[in-house]
C-alpha cells in the first residue's frame, strides 16, 4: 500500500513540475483544505485591455467551450445580476462526479463578478473574479470557497482540483486573448 501512495506522490509532483516549466499566462493556484473546505485564490495575466477581460468573463455562454462544461444556460438576467445553470463532470481515477448548479453572479462592471451558488449539488461554492490593470495587460483574480459533498477522499479532490483548475484557468486565458467582444466596451 506504501508503494502505491508513493506512485502517487511521484506522479503528482512530476505532472506540477511539468505545468510550472510551460505557463505563458502566468497561472498560478493556491488551493488550502481547511474543515472540508477548499479555499482557491487563483490568478492568471492576459495582454488585454480590463473592459475586455470584463466582457469576457460576463459572456457566460463563453463558458460552454471550458473543458468539463458539459451544460449551461443563462436563466435569468437583470440590472446588475445573473442566475446560470451549468453542469460539470470530472473523471477523478475511478470516480465520476457530475455537479450541478445554480449560481447568482453580480456584476460591478470592469472591476468584478461575486459570485455564490443558490441551489446545487455543492454544499456551499461562493466567491469573486477581479480584474486588475497592470502595465499592458490585466490581472485576473479569482477567490472562491468550496464544500462538496461528495465520497471522494478530500486528498483526491485536492489533486485534481489542483491540476483541472490549473488547465481551466490557461484555457481562459487563452480563450480571453483572443476574445472579441460582440460590441465595442468603452473602458473606464
């Protein structure tokens, strides 16, 4: 049983090695495990103007072509606030998790999105994007709290979560410089 966790640990480290080597987008992931919980703070860089960032993130739709999305549809919309319905699914070694949510995202234009599940299979996801000017590109930071409620041992959510948010975030970033608003943003 030692030789297999081992394996394990051997494997990880390596597959994060590999990760750090190859980063355009500066991604970086800090996710700590506390009482059940997952608390991310995440951040990745892209040459975009804020405004642009801003509308790539609002264009919830964008979101179908994240690897994982497998459904999502806007519900509702109004001033200021956004209810989505997605639905994710993971392979996680021998676990299939299927999570489903709702999630009520609030706009302050071209600064940030919180965001918090209102009904869902998660026990509790809430958080922010922020979007922050830096020279000739801009910061996109991302805080959440996670509580799944799932039988997958938490060290193993912890990994993958890890490397899937990991691969997530530099899809974005890539997705964002390359984004083309479907209206001109005048930027503030």
């Amino acid at each position: 049983m030692k030789w297999i966790l081992i394996s394990i640990l051997s494997v990880m480290s390596l597959q994060a090695f590999a990760q750090d080597s190859d980063n355009p987008f500066n991604v970086q992931i800090n996710i700590k495990p506390a009482n059940g919980r997952f608390h991310i703070n995440a951040n990745y860089s892209v040459p975009i103007a804020p405004c642009n960032a801003y509308a790539f993130l609002t264009d919830y739709e964008a979101s179908k072509n994240i690897a994982g999305v497998v459904d999502l549809k806007i519900l509702s919309r109004s001033t200021n606030k956004v209810r989505v319905s997605r639905v994710l699914e993971e392979d996680i070694l021998f676990f299939h998790v299927e999570l489903k949510t709702v999630v009520e995202y609030t706009e302050v234009p071209y600064h940030q999105l919180s965001f918090e599940q209102v009904s869902g299979d998660a026990k509790l996801y809430k958080g922010t994007w922020k979007i922050l000017p830096d020279k000739n590109k801009t910061v996109v930071k991302y805080d959440a709290v996670v509580e799944l409620d799932s039988m997958v041992p938490m060290v193993v959510i912890e990994y993958f979560m890890k490397n899937n948010l990991h691969e997530r975030l530099e899809s974005m970033a890539q997705k964002a410089a390359q984004y083309k608003p479907p209206i001109v943003l005048a930027c503030k």
